[in-house]
C-alpha cells in the first residue's frame, strides 16, 4: 500500500516537491486529519475543512515563509499548522502549553501575524508589503481573507490606502477573499475558470495596458473603453468595487478545485501591484454533516466521533449567556422600546430565539462593532433602548464610539458583556481580561458584575431600567448553578451585600469569583462581600469593612491594573483610611489558552489560591489543601 503523501510533508518546501497530479491525494488526507484531530481536541472544524485546498495552493505557488502569508481571523488556519511542521503537535491544539488555535509569531515562522479578530489582514499583509520594497527585497504578501471579516470598515480603510501609491512605490499585495457565505454556483464552474486564468493571465494584461496607451491621447475614447471594460466585467464578476480601490480583480473561482486555484495564482503571483482574488468555498467541506449545518459545526465544544457527528448533551446548568438570551426575550415582551444589537454573534450572543420572536427589533450589524455601537447610539438618540450583545474581547474596537458617541452624550445603551475574565482554549486573545479597566474609567458609565445567573438576570434588568450608558459583564459558559427566578427584578442602585460575616479580614468579590472567596472564607473565618457594583462602587459597604477590619482583599477576574481592587484604593484614599489592600486578579501578562479551571488555579483565583494569598499577606494560618495547591 502506498503511504500517506501527508506523512512526508513536514514544511511547505517538502510540499512544493509534489507533483501536481498528488495534490488531490495530500488536500484529502488534510482534511481527514484536520476532521480527526478536531474530533479529538475540539475548536474551530467548518472553516478549517472549507480553507484545505486554498490552503495547499497557495504553500505550493508561494514560497513560503519568505513569501508571507497573512490568515485572517485565524480559525481556519488548522490545514496551515499541520502543513508548516506541526503536524505532531495538533494533538496538543488549543491545551495549555500545546499550540495555539490561531496562527502565533512565537509559535512559527509560518505564522507572519498573529491574529484572531477580524479584518486585519490586509492592514498587515501591505505594510510587509512596502516593507519589503522600502528593504529592496522581491516578496509576496498574501492576506487571506473571509467574506464576514470583509465587512469591518478596517479592511476597507486598508483597501483604500493599498490601491494607492506610496511614494511612488505600489505595494505587491494580493488579497484572497474567501468567499463561504454562498454555495458554488453556475458562474463558478468551467466560464469562470476560464475568465479567471484569462484575466490573471500576461495576454489580457497586455491587451489592456495597450489599449490604454493607444486611447489616453483622446481622453473621450479612453473614459467611453474604461467604462465599457468596467460594465462589461460587472455582468461576470462582482468586481467593479475592488478595481475602484486600485485593485486586480480575478475571479470568482472554485476554492476546492486546484486545477483552477494554482494556475490563477501563479499567474498573480508575478504581477506587480494589488491584486484581489476572488474565491468561493463551503465552510464544512467534504464531511456532510458539516455541510448541512455549518453554524452547529462552526466549532466543537468537546471530543466528538466523526462518524456520528455532534451529539446533543442533556440539559444542564443554563450558562450565563442562556440566562441573558431568556432576559433579552422576556424584557423585550415588557417593554417594546428594547431593541438587540449583535456584531456578527448571534449564536454565540445567545440571540437566536430573540431573532425569531422578535425579528424586526433584531440587527446583526456584521463584524463591526464600532458601527454596533453607534447604531446603538443612533437608536437611543429617538427613543429606544438599545442592548448590544457583544463579547469583552471585542468591545475594545468599539472603544472610542463607546466614550464618544454612548458615554459623552449619556445615553441609555446597555452592553452586554459576555466571555468576561478568562476563556480557556481560545486564549489571550479571546479573553475579556480588560474590560473593567477601561470601562470604569469613562464617566457616566456604569459596570455592573454579578455573582451567578439569577444576579445576571438582575444585574440586566437593573442595568435596563436605569436609564444612563450600563454594562453588565458576565463569563463564558455556566455558573454556580443558582436558580434563576422569573421575574424582572432590580437591585438597589450601587448597593453591594456581606454574603458571610467573619474577622480580622474582610474579602470583596466582584463577579463569580464570589463563590471561590466564600470557600477560601470558611477556613480564613473571613468577611466577604458581593460587591454587585463595580461602577458606581458602594463606598458606604467599603468604608464600613475597611473601619471594622485589619485588611482588605479585593477579588476580581480581570486585570489587577486599574481594576476593581484600584477603585477600592481610590475610595480608601478619598477618605484618608490607611488600611492593607491585597488585589487579586489577573496578572499583568497575556494568559494562554488552556483549560478555564487550570488557568484560575494558576493565577492564584480558585478556592485554594485565594486562601493561599491571604494567608501569607496577613498571617493567617492556612489550611493543607491550601499550602498544597
């Protein structure tokens, strides 16, 4: 029996030594081990196995990694790792210690960029650009890019600027749009090849360029062909938009037919200037199951068998973006001013039965979540009272819409913050490690932290009803398992509540971490407070602890700089009480991927961590449990 062509290839150049005729061979033996591999560690699968053969055309036509290769996003970049030598390691993927889920600079000299939010590509692929000309070096960048990322406003800005020149230098770019929103139609098959080789191709180039110097002496007969040639083009391709910014526009072509994708780049490939491809894909590819339903296979949550597919588990705790999905929908049927706004995160915003129940007061802008954010502001300006669904990692892009367009003018949006704090196998990037920091620092804004999902229906409801810019921010997956009661209950305004009375040491905790500091209470014979409110902090509950207690201990799931634990600082300073404060929360490094349990455990925020920490800040003696974690 033949071996596996994949077993030989351990770098692009091993790949490059194929023959043409093997690389169907290697692209099916990819995607299965692509579809095993997730079966086994869980992450990203329907846009891995739609990226295979894109991904072995431009390795084989490129010559990487002097040639740079720019992944957007980066969820679909699993077929990349295995074929630039990490094959032996995607057993590890998404782990702690194990490789990344997305493409890392430490990690590979393959990975050129590291990303995992959208649209920043083509940004990054034409500074290597004109890096490279400004350095006299003759390479390609690539920037591989989806149609959902293709919305943000940042690819477009880049767009525009790479169609320009730069000091009379014009970048060698070429932009891969990858094209899964739309099944393979009747435009992409053997028309459209052959249109894409023609257009990409040294004689239609040519012809064009001599036209061009033929008619530019009449400028009437030059603009009457430069239209024609622009028509004509848009009744076969979608491409008119990417010539206006300065680009080459080739395509659309097949994404999984590699007759069609390897002479089309290599054709661009020795162009100069920007070039835009265009290719169509089907997220899922070649696994049926995945095919049918690419949303329920976007990614795997856990192990899976492939011959099986996903099966659904029992229900269990609800998580907290459930508990915020229920709450959007019943606060809806309360008051009809309320209107959904999601950046692209239906499914992951817990937004799909509202979206059915409620569909014209939904809006799923696209990936652009400074737009969400404005929009949202637009809407409150006439009345409405906006939400917007969006995760702590991605607010940070909407940043100054947030200061600028919500908070400055004190309208009533409400954030909904999901994936606070840490998020396990999606890592560093994904985590929302800041979104305490930089929120408490805006005025008029408000950041309320509950404790578990009955306090998140609280806390959302609060936030609602208050009137002002609020966001109420909440973790990834489930909580203590707290019963959630149906009505729409409203904390008091800025009021924290002591959860159990003790000495000497008084513990606030913001958020889940509730549940951990109480353990950590019960041999420490500590104080500990939910302090609910991060912004407005309740002063009164602090400078009372603070006066019957040798010390503090602030616990949060966020960044210690600038933090809750700094609030609580700037509160016992406004009032001249000279108490010990010991912050924990997240240090001041980016936190890897890996499971969400171990990596609170090594930041010293579980149960055993905490009573560790305070223990030898104060002298306390502590328990074994706790001297041994």
């Amino acid at each position: 029996m033949k071996p596996p062509v994949l077993n030989t290839i351990d770098s692009p150049a091993d790949l490059r030594r194929l023959s043409r005729a093997e690389l169907p061979a290697l692209a099916k033996e990819l995607r299965e081990f692509v579809l095993q591999t997730v079966s086994q560690t869980g992450g990203h699968l329907g846009s891995n196995l739609g990226t295979v053969e894109l991904t072995v055309a431009l390795h084989y036509v490129f010559n990487t990694p002097y040639d740079r290769l720019v992944w957007d996003v980066g969820h679909q970049t699993y077929p990349h790792k295995v074929l630039t030598g990490r094959r032996d390691r995607m057993h590890t993927l998404r782990q702690l210690g194990g490789i990344g889920g997305f493409p890392r600079r430490d990690e590979s000299e393959y990975d050129t960029f590291g990303t995992a939010h959208s649209s920043t590509s083509i940004s990054a692929a034409l500074g290597m650009a004109l890096a490279s000309k400004l350095k006299g070096e003759e390479r390609r960048a690539v920037a591989i890019i989806g149609d959902g990322a293709m919305s943000a406003g940042m690819a477009f800005e880049a767009m525009n600027n790479a169609g320009v020149s730069h000091a009379g230098m014009n970048a060698d770019l070429l932009v891969v749009l990858n094209d899964n929103d739309m099944s393979i139609s009747p435009p992409v098959g053997a028309l459209n090849k052959y249109l894409a080789r023609l257009m990409s191709g040294n004689f239609y180039e040519a012809a064009r360029e001599g036209a061009k110097a033929v008619l530019k002496n009449a400028p009437p007969l030059f603009e009457l062909a430069r239209r024609f040639e622009e028509h004509a083009k848009g009744m076969v391709v979608p491409g008119t938009i990417f010539e206006e910014f300065g680009f080459n526009y080739v395509g659309p072509i097949d994404g999984h037919d590699l007759d069609a994708l390897i002479p089309t780049l290599e054709n661009l490939r020795s162009k100069r200037g920007p070039q835009f491809l265009h290719v169509v894909t089907k997220k899922g590819y070649g696994y049926k199951l995945a095919e049918a339903d690419p949303v329920l296979y976007h990614a795997a949550s856990a192990k899976f068998n492939p011959a099986e597919g996903f099966v659904k588990s029992k229900p269990g705790k609800p998580t907290f973006t459930q508990v915020f999905g229920t709450w959007l929908c019943d606060m809806a049927a309360a008051d009809e001013r309320l209107i959904g706004i999601t950046p692209a995160m239906r499914e992951g915003s817990g937004m799909v039965e509202f979206h059915k129940r409620f569909p014209r007061r939904y809006h799923d802008v696209g990936i652009a979540e400074q737009h969400a954010v404005t929009f949202a502001a637009g809407m409150a300006c006439e009345g409405l009272k906006p939400v917007v669904a969006i995760y702590s990692t991605f607010l940070q892009r909407g940043y100054d819409q947030l200061i600028h367009d919500v908070a400055l003018q004190n309208l009533p949006v409400v954030f909904a913050l999901d994936r606070a704090g840490l998020v396990g196998a999606d890592g560093a990037t994904h985590a929302g490690a800041y979104d305490i920091a930089f929120v408490r620092c805006v005025p008029n804004m408000s950041l309320l932290a509950p404790s578990d999902e009955n306090e998140c229906r609280q806390a959302l409801t609060t936030a609602y009803r208050h009137g002002t810019p609020v966001a109420v921010r909440y973790p990834r997956g489930t909580g203590a398992g707290v019963a959630v009661e149906e009505a729409l209950n409203e904390w008091p305004w800025g009021k924290g509540v002591v959860r159990k009375t003790g000495k000497r040491i008084a513990i606030l905790a913001f958020g889940t971490l509730l549940h951990a500091a109480l353990a950590a209470a019960e041999s420490l014979g500590a104080t500990v407070a939910d302090m609910r409110f991060i912004k407005p902090l309740d002063t009164e509950l602090v400078l009372e602890l603070a006066r019957t207690h040798e010390g503090l201990v602030t616990v949060e799931e966020g960044c210690i700089m600038g933090g809750a634990g700094s609030a609580v600082l700037e509160c016992l300073a406004a009032a001249g009480l000279a108490v010990p404060v010991l912050q924990l929360g997240l240090p001041d490094v980016f936190v890897e991927h890996g499971d969400p349990a171990k990596l609170i455990s090594l930041c010293g925020l579980d149960a055993a961590g905490i009573e560790k920490s305070v223990a030898q800040r104060f002298g306390l003696r502590p328990t074994l449990a706790a001297v041994n974690g």
